[in-house]
C-alpha cells in the first residue's frame, strides 16, 4: 500500500467512527468500538513516524564462513530487521520450504 493509499484510508476510517460517535448521541462504547479507537490511534502514531502499512514477504540467505560468524550475523540481522519494523521468521535447514512459502506457485 502506497502512503498516499494508507493515508486515505486512515482519513476514511477515522471519517467513519466520527459518523458513528454522532449517530450514538454519547452511549457508552462497546469493547470493539474501543479496541478499533486504539488501533486507529496506533495506526495513526505509525503514519506519522512515517512507517505505512506494508505486508511483503522476502527470503534473506545469510552466508558465513564459519557457523560462529554465522550466528554473529543471525543476530545482527535480527537486531537491525527490530529497528526497520520487520518480522524475520528463522529457518535454519529449512531452506526448501522457507523458499516454496515465498515462490507464487512453490516448487
């Protein structure tokens, strides 16, 4: 989803649950009509940090000459892929099936 894409959407939703705020007249909120203000909320702190909705999936292979220094660079990636707002799943030995996962049509 492009900014400008997620932005809309963030415009339109928050439009929608002030058209339904002024339809209750003040009721008391139901538990989801609060958990979605929260999400909205969070959705918005995140727009504005400027980190728009995204979901892609990738296959990263790490390479090493030994398996210490390979487990030095497993960590680092974990680390750096925290900061970027990215979810790594590791699959060591796993390589065929993390690659069928991500291929369109697997192998």
């Amino acid at each position: 989803m492009t900014m400008e894409q997620s932005e809309a959407e963030l415009r339109n939703r928050k439009s929608s649950m002030r058209q339904r705020a002024k339809l209750q007249d003040q009721r008391e909120k139901s538990r989801d009509e609060r958990r979605e203000e929260k999400e909205q909320r969070l959705r918005e702190l995140e727009q504005e940090a400027n980190w728009p909705d995204t979901d892609h999936q990738g296959y990263v292979t790490l390479f090493a000459s030994s398996l210490p220094e390979l487990d030095v660079f497993d960590r680092d990636m974990q680390n750096k892929a925290k900061n970027w707002h990215m979810k790594l799943n590791p699959m060591k030995g796993q390589q065929r099936a993390a690659l069928t996962t991500i291929l369109p049509l697997g192998i």
